[in-house]
C-alpha cells in the first residue's frame, strides 16, 4: 500500500522530511555512483540483491540530467538535446545501497520504426525480470503535463502492480501556478491503483526539489 504524505498542512501530493532525513539523503547521494553496463535487453541484466529504482519518461523530458544533479555530477549519464538518444537501459551502482535503471525514452518518432516497436517488449521483460524494483520514477515535463503516451506506460505499471511516482522535471520554466500543475497531476493519480500520491517538482537546472528527492529515494535504499 503507498504511503500517505507525512504532513498535514502541506498540499496532499507533497511530502516534507526533517533534518536527519535530509542529511541521509545527502549522505548517500554524495557516495560513488558507478556506471555498471548498458543493455539493449532485460535479460542483461545482472541479478543484484539490493533495491532498485526505474527512471522512465519520454524522450527528452530531462531524465539524464535528473540523474546528474541528484548525484551531483556533471556527466554520469549522458544528456543530449536530441531526443531519443539513450537506446538502452543504462545502469548504475550508488555505494552499493541502491541501483538506478535509466530506461530508454519513448514517443519519439524519429526513433528507428523497429527499436519504438521493441520498447513495449523491452519495459515488461525489465519489469517481470527485476523482483529488487522498489519504485519506478515516471518523469514528466512540467510545460506539458501527462500525455496519453504517458497513460498507457501507467496502465501498464498498474497492470503489473508496480509502484510509479510522477517527478515533474522542469519546473522551473513552467508559466503561472506550479501547484496547479502538480494538483492537476495528482488528481488524475487518484484512478491509478499502482501511483504513489506523493508528486515531485523538480528543476534540474535550478537544483529545485533535488534535496527533497534525495531524501525521499534514500528512504528505498539498503542500511548502509
């Protein structure tokens, strides 16, 4: 069962963490996180026995530079202004406590016709093959709000009963209300069973939401 937001006073899709919370976040943030492999197939993969987290989202919606700030490095994984670049599930080692699978964009059309039609395949072998997922983070770009692209990706994960979480990436090029956009997001989760409530803005330009966000994945992540 997803968990509820922690405070009462904020806006329900949003969680707030304390001091030490923080400091855990940025503690293991700030340890080596070491690129293992890329694989064009799930069965790639190798077993690990730690928890594991998914970065998925359409092409270009900011997924590698979300990786780059909440590590705060500047090149772990490669960010590109053409869409569709990352072609395969690229994964990484944080001090051991936690995997991170960055997945490959969809919805682009200028994608080969033969590698969109294998991302179906591609998202489902991952999901049945790796029993150590604990959340798959669903990125969306702030501007543009869910698309039915993004739907169909949620039924899936609904399907499969796998925990997905929206991260807004680019909040801060969004122009008026931005809790209108995260209410507008969260609203919509109440009618998918598989959706954590919790929404997070970020800008990984602006370092908005990065603290937060650490903090929240370290909760996933093995005792150190």
């Amino acid at each position: 069962m997803v968990e509820a937001a922690r405070s009462t006073s904020a806006p329900p899709w949003r969680e707030t963490f304390d001091d030490e919370e923080i400091e855990g976040g940025r503690h293991l943030f700030a340890q080596a996180c070491d690129f293992l492999l890329g694989a064009v197939k799930a069965g790639q993969l190798p077993p690990v026995d730690v928890p594991e987290i998914a970065i998925i989202g359409r092409s270009n919606v900011g997924k590698s530079s979300l990786i780059n700030a909440l590590t705060g490095r500047n090149s772990l994984a490669r960010t590109s202004n053409t869409p569709g670049r990352t072609r395969e599930i690229n994964l990484f080692s944080l001090a051991d406590r936690l995997y991170i699978a960055d997945l490959p964009g969809y919805g682009f059309a200028k994608v080969p016709k033969n590698e969109r039609d294998s991302w179906p395949e591609l998202i489902e072998s991952y999901l049945k093959g790796r029993p150590n997922l604990r959340r798959t983070a669903l990125l969306v770009d702030s501007r543009h709000g869910l698309k039915d692209i993004d739907r169909s990706l949620m039924a899936v994960l609904d399907g499969a009963a796998v925990t997905y979480q929206i991260i807004l990436t680019k909040i801060d090029k969004v122009k008026g209300s931005r809790d209108a956009v995260a209410q507008t997001v969260a609203d919509e989760l109440v009618t998918h069973p598989a959706a954590y409530p919790i929404i997070w803005p970020t800008s990984a330009a602006k370092g908005e939401g990065i603290t937060e966000l650490r903090a929240a994945l370290a909760t996933l992540a093995a005792p150190s």
